[in-house]
C-alpha cells in the first residue's frame, strides 16, 4: 500500500496563520487545500513534506467578485485562491466576462476533483498539463502573493518560472487572481484529451480584445506540450492591429505550433503534437473572437 511519510499536521484558522506557520516551520512545510495533486505524490513520497498546513478553513479566500468604477479604479474581477473548481464551472459572472473559464472547467478531471480542487491549488501545482495555468495566462491575469511582510502582485506572465516552479516563495501564500475586464473581449480553450477527465495531449487557451474591428489585443497560452505552461507571444503578437479573419487564425497556429517544445511519450509524437496545437490555437481564436463580436451560434 502507498503511504505518505510521517509528517506533522495543523489545520490554518487565518491567512496570516497559515503563513506564519510556513515561516516558523521552514522549506519543509507545505500548504494543503484540496490536495489532488499533492497527495498522490505524497504517496509516491515523491513530495515528503515533514508539516501540511490545511487552509480549508479560510473562507475569506473562497469568491469571486466584480469591481466596477467609480467604486474601483479598474473593472476587474477578482477570485480568492482557495475557490473550487466547481464554483468557476457554475458561475455566471464568469461565463459572461470570460466564457475560458467554463470552457477549460468542463473538461478538468471529474466531479471528485472538481468539488474539492481550488484554483490556487491549481496554479501553485504549476503543473505543464493544467489548464487553469494556460487560462490565466491568456487572459494576462495578475495573481495576489501575501506573505508576512505585505502583498504583491504579479502578472501571469512572470508566475511560472520553471517546471512545478512558481514565484511563491516558501514563506508566501498566492491569495487572489485579478482579471481586467475590457470591452470587446471573447476567450476560449481547446483541448483534445484520450479520454474525458485526462490530462491533455495538447491544449491551447485564447484570448482576443478586438476595437474597431481589428484586434487590439491577443494572449495565446499553451498546455502539454513543454516542460511547463507556454506563453505563445509571437503567435498572439502577429495577430494585433489586423482584422479577423479565419487566415490569420492559422497562421497564428502555425506560429504557436513553432513556439510549443512538445516531447514525445505515450501521448503521442512531437509532429503530431505541433499539429494539434496550430489546430487547436486556430479554433480557440475562431470561438474568441466570435464570443467578443456576439456571433457565436
């Protein structure tokens, strides 16, 4: 039978809590929400941490909100780390600001995970097959990190830092996501699995912010085919100040195709992977950027 290695556990009534106990207890001291990920690779004892925090306690991180002028000096909506992944599938707000989100929740695991699973879980996993990473990177979210000493905000763009590695240090704790609501925005994601629930062959995430009839604005990101979540820059780049049409969608697969560094395994070869992400981003923009223009059937 797999076991985890003995370990001391405490249960957070605080976010302040919960980060002073990382601070005290040192490296060796990990936070636990709903533990999908972590758990199995305590199990494996391929993660053996010696102190879990549990935060499940922490209501105060559990919503989403929308901020509006002249109440807030932007129009955001904000989402606390320890929200479920079932309460981003069934929220309203967020199928209207950002429909990615509904996309990307329906094909997350199964109804076990998604009960108990929380974005920040999610995004602190950093894993290269998670789907929430890519949305938020599309999307260009910032994310809230809180430790002892304050709060600061980073963007998306600068949270991964490497396979399983985030900006969150040992003694911070990522708090909120923050999404900039902009007029004439469409998001979508693809994504092509072997079967319901499974991690993705190759996903894409997009995001199109479109004025006057040209693409103001594009964020591309990437699942499953690199060693962690990949911001597809030249592809989304190529896209800005041109109109939309279904030619410049491929071409900017193409280019997304040539930004992925897929590797082969059981998932399939690296040809067939590229391929699927030029369909895939093609699509996603297609649906984007019908949901921005209100033309989607």
């Amino acid at each position: 039978m797999q076991t985890p290695a003995p370990l001391e556990y405490e249960r957070a009534t605080s976010i302040d809590g919960a980060i002073a106990s990382l601070a005290k207890l040192g490296p060796n001291a990990r936070l636990v929400a709903g533990g999908h990920s972590l758990i199995p690779m305590m199990k494996l004892r391929l993660a053996q941490p010696e102190h879990l925090i549990d935060i499940n306690d922490l209501q105060e991180l559990d919503y989403i909100e929308e901020l509006e002028p002249p109440a807030h000096p932007r129009h955001e909506i904000r989402i606390g780390a320890l929200t479920r992944h079932v309460t981003l599938l069934k929220s309203e707000l967020l199928a209207k600001r950002f429909p990615i989100f509904r996309d990307a929740e329906q094909v997350i695991a199964d109804p076990v995970v998604r009960n108990r699973g929380t974005i920040g879980g999610s995004l602190c996993q950093a894993d290269p097959a998670e789907d929430l990473s890519a949305v938020c990177g599309a999307l260009k979210a910032d994310v809230v990190i809180r430790s002892g000493q304050g709060e600061r905000t980073v963007p998306m763009s600068e949270f991964h830092v490497g396979p399983y590695t985030t900006a969150v240090k040992q003694t911070e704790m990522l708090t909120e996501v923050r999404l900039t609501v902009r007029p004439q925005a469409g998001s979508a994601h693809e994504k092509l699995e072997r079967r319901a629930g499974d991690f993705a062959i190759a996903a894409s995430s997009a995001a199109v912010w479109i004025q006057e009839g040209r693409i103001k604005d594009a964020g591309i990101a990437l699942v499953a085919v690199g060693p962690f979540t990949i911001d597809a820059h030249n592809a989304a780049a190529h896209l800005a100040g041109k109109p939309p049409t279904e030619e410049l969608f491929a071409e900017a697969g193409e280019l997304a195709a040539q930004e992925a560094m897929p590797a082969a395994d059981g998932r399939g070869p690296v040809d067939y992977k590229r391929h699927l992400i030029g369909v895939l981003t093609r699509r996603a923009l297609a649906r984007a950027t019908a949901r921005a223009l209100h033309q989607e059937p």
